[in-house]
C-alpha cells in the first residue's frame, strides 16, 4: 500500500471517528429527550383529583411566580414546529407516550448506526495495522 493509500485511511478512519463522536452525542440528546418526556407524563399523572393545586412557575434568574392549577386543567402541548395546542390531560399524555415511542425508534436507529460505523472504524485500524506491520517488515 503506498504512503498516498496510507493518507487517505488514515482520513477516512478520522471522519469515522467524527460521525462517531456525533452519533453518541445525538444519542445521548434523545436519550435525554425521553428522560424529559417521561419526567413530564409523571408530573401530569401527578396533577390530579378534584382538588386545586399550587406550584411555581420560574420566569427566569431565579424568580418564581405562584399559580393556581385548577382541576381538569388544559394542557398547552407543543406539537412541533413552533405549534402548541390545548389538551385535556389525559390526551396530553397519549400524545407524549407515542412521542416517548417515536424517540425510542430513533434510539435504535442511532445505536445501530453507532454499532454499523464501530465496525468499519474497527476495519480500518486493522487495516491500518497491517499496513504498519507490513511497513516495518519491508524497512527490515
């Protein structure tokens, strides 16, 4: 293999190693997707019963405004695309678990490109190897 083959591998295995730096980042992202979306559906659940709850809203820098959440409330769901709608809770919740599904499809997708760019990163390095190995034998 000439030095010429040797620089384009050597290339080719650090723009591997760069998807696959991006690919455990973006996993990692929707990993924390479901994590939030999850996390959302609990304190949904937790809305509940006939009775009025008090919480706080932060409006930022550390400052909390008090609100009232009354029984049977609407949800405001963001949909996407800069779009909410208005939910009773209970749909509010359907919606977010077939998100939750979703997100877990785009998981697998991810951890199966992630396994799919391991394996040809692992070939090359082997393949580079070789060549080094096979460098040596000849300087010899």
């Amino acid at each position: 293999m000439s030095e010429e083959q040797a620089q384009a591998l050597m290339q080719q295995l650090q723009a591997l190693e760069g998807y696959l730096t991006d690919l455990v980042q973006r996993e990692e992202s929707v990993m924390r997707l479901v994590q939030e979306t999850v996390s959302a559906i609990e304190s949904m659940k937790a809305i509940g019963g006939d009775t009025a709850h008090e919480t706080l809203v932060p409006v930022g820098m550390g400052v909390y405004v008090k609100a009232k959440i009354e029984p049977n409330q609407k949800m405001i769901v963001n949909i996407g695309a800069g779009t909410s709608i208005e939910q009773d809770k209970d749909s509010a919740i359907v919606y977010m678990e077939s998100r939750i599904k979703e997100l877990e499809i785009v998981l697998q997708q991810l951890a199966a490109q992630r396994q799919e760019v391991s394996i040809r990163l692992e070939q090359g390095q082997q393949e580079m190897n070789k060549l080094i190995q096979s460098s040596r034998g000849s300087t010899q």
